[in-house]
C-alpha cells in the first residue's frame, strides 16, 4: 500500500516538476533569468554593445536603471519618462565617458523629490547635469504613472522572484513564438538577444521600429490620436493642471540648484498629424495652454529650456517621430543641438558640448530620420534628409 502511494505521489509530482523544468530552460536560454546585478556588471564592462530587454518576466526598470547609475557614477545624466530615452552619450561629446541616461527610473513627483533627497543625503552621488524630461505627467492632476514609484524596498528584480517566474513559463506554453530562440545573441533576455532594449549608456534601441521605417519610409502614429479620442492614459478627461503639483515640482528644481546641479528641462515634442488633431480638443487644449504658460514661467525663472515643438517647426517631418509622443534619437539630437547653438545657454556644461561626432553623424549617407544607424542596422539606406536643416 505504502509503495502504490510513493508511486502515485511521485508520478502526481513528476508533471508539475517537468512543467517547471522545461519553462526554467527556456527562460535560461532566452537570458530572462540573468539577474539585474549580472546584467548591469557585465553592460558596464563589455568593450561592445549588449542590449537589456526581457519580454517575459519583465524589466523591472526602475531598479536596472538606478543599479546602472550606482555603478557608473555619471557626472551628466537624463532623468524623466520614455520621452528622455533618445539622448545618447555620443550626444554630450566630451562627456560621453561620463554620461548615463537613466530614463523611466523616475516615473513621477514622488521619484523625482525621493532622488533629489538621496543626492542632498548622499546616498547617491550627485551628478553635475541633469536633463529633466518635463512631460505633462509631473503637472497633470489625474495620472496613472503617479502610481509607479520605486521608492519601494528591497526594490524589485522580477528574474529573482518566483511568481514572475511562474507567470512567464505559463506564458511560454501559451505561446510558440515566444519560445523561439532569437537569431542573434546581443544581450540579456529574448528582446535584448535580438538587438531590442537598453543600450550601456541607458538608451533604449527601437529595433522593430527603425526597420519598419526602413522598409515602408513611412512615419507611425502609435495609436495616440486614438487614445485622445477615446479618452485612454494620458488623457483621463477631465485633464486638469496640478497647481499643487507645479509647485512640487519648482521646489525640486530649487534643491538641484542648491545643489549645485546644472539642469536642461525638456519639453517633449508631438508629431504634427498628433498635435493637428489635439489642438481641436477642448479638454485638451484647456490643460495644454496652462501647460506652455509653465513652461513661460520655466524661462524666466532663467532654466535651459529646450521649449515644445511639432516637427514642422523645426523644418522636419514626422518621420523624425519613432511615434506621435516619442522623438528619434535623431529629433532628440537636433533638439539639443539647435538649443545649444541658437539659444545661449545659461548652464556651464552645454555651453562646453563639442557636438564633432554628432555633426559627422548629421552628415552621414545612412543617417535617416529615425535614426543614425551607429547600432540600428548595418546595411547602407540611402538618405533623404536635406543637409541644410543640420547646421542652421
């Protein structure tokens, strides 16, 4: 009796125990189990690119990228949502040794007083510039991202935790063609092996996009008129400015200055066939004109501010749009090299920016609007800029 019941015990749990098994192997394989800390040590001392980019168990973002910035100890840093993730290190020549662009760390208000504590404590080193995306999310009332904070201790590493673990292998019988073995081995997790993720210097490789754009020459709105229409994240209606919020977000700036900290706010641009639309939204157009008027109030408070804009106002096009909310690295780029050159920058750091590689890059035949092609993809691509937009 006792030996029917080893046996049938033992044949209830083989099922599960192979279950588990076989889903561990794949996720090893795809490089989804390598922790944060593995990622980051061998990101920051790989002499080539490798790409960070999970796409079952989850990134866990907030803690890879303030893991990254720990290491490196950067001097010129992003900070701020998705919209920050195109600046590059080539980007602040001769500082790009120094540089670490630690978007989506901070995800709103109460990120960003929690970092600029911990800089004013010590506990992490303070650098000495700071882009600040400056996106509608740190001023509107009612926004899902004030729920995403990673003040959270211990932070989180979803390849060490068992429940993500589980979710993913069930994803994985769910799904063949996550299961498929990338072709390429560029980096850590099934996204970055394939080329798509987080760059060493923080940035984020847009690798479906940019070889779509390459196919078609065609720009991509990414579903945001559809989500104003419908009135999706960001556009909970009613939109409705924080004036509590405003004042938060001042106070932090005055405590980087105190700081010592030289700062650059960045107002994200929208695409012209966006923007077009948005402008004949009441609700919308209600927050937005409260919106630009802080960003008046940002200017003459005396901060670098790199102001919002549509393409067309810069003499480009949407192609220069990875969608209607996000610039290229390319638009990034031209964004703050117009600023830097045009505008007479305060801050002592912009005005020491050498910009030689990234003139090369503007002049160079594979560069194309959405991208410089420096990692994207190696095959020429004829260009279709008109030269004379790079250097007015």
């Amino acid at each position: 009796m006792m030996k029917k019941f080893i046996l049938r015990t033992l044949l209830f749990l083989t099922i599960p125990v192979l279950y588990a098994g076989i889903g561990e192997l794949y996720l090893s394989n795809l490089k989804e189990t390598t922790s944060i800390e593995e990622v980051t040590d061998i990101q920051k001392n790989s002499p080539k690119e490798l790409y960070y980019g999970r796409q079952i168990l989850g990134n866990s973002l907030s803690n890879y990228k303030l893991t990254m910035f720990q290491k490196k100890q950067p001097n010129i840093i992003t900070l701020g949502q998705s919209i920050t993730l195109q600046f590059r290190d080539f980007m602040f020549e001769p500082y790009e040794g120094e540089f670490y662009n630690t978007g989506l760390m901070v995800r709103n208000i109460v990120d960003l007083e929690y970092v600029v504590t911990k800089f004013e404590e010590n506990e992490l080193r303070k650098p000495k510039f700071i882009l600040l995306g400056t996106d509608l999310s740190f001023v509107l009332k009612t926004s899902i991202l004030d729920k995403q904070e990673f003040t959270r201790t211990p932070p989180i590493d979803r390849a060490t935790e068992s429940r993500s673990h589980l979710k993913g292998i069930q994803n994985l019988y769910l799904s063949a063609k996550l299961r498929r073995a990338p072709s390429n081995d560029l980096g850590f997790g099934k996204s970055g092996m394939e080329g798509r993720g987080y760059r060493r210097d923080g940035s984020y490789r847009h690798k479906p996009e940019i070889e779509k754009y390459a196919e078609t020459k065609e720009y991509h709105d990414g579903n945001l008129i559809n989500k104003l229409h419908s009135q999706q994240s960001p556009f909970l209606m009613p939109m409705e400015y924080e004036s509590a919020k405003e004042d938060r977000f001042l106070l932090v700036l005055k405590r980087f200055r105190a700081l010592d900290i030289d700062l650059l706010l960045y107002f994200p641009p929208y695409s012209d066939e966006f923007f077009n639309q948005a402008k004949q939204n009441i609700q919308f157009m209600h927050f937005w004109k409260k919106y630009i008027s802080f960003q008046s109030k940002l200017i003459d408070l005396d901060y670098d501010v790199i102001p919002f804009t549509t393409p067309s106002n810069l003499g480009l096009t949407d192609d220069y749009m990875v969608d209607a909310e996000h610039p290229s690295e390319v638009m990034s780029a031209i964004q703050l090299y117009k600023y830097c050159k045009n505008a007479n920058p305060m801050n002592a750091t912009l005005d020491q920016l050498t910009f030689e590689k990234l003139e090369m890059l503007f002049n160079d035949p594979n560069t194309f609007p959405i991208s410089f092609l420096v990692d994207s993809i190696s095959q020429p691509i004829k260009n279709n800029l008109k030269k004379e937009i790079w250097v007015q």
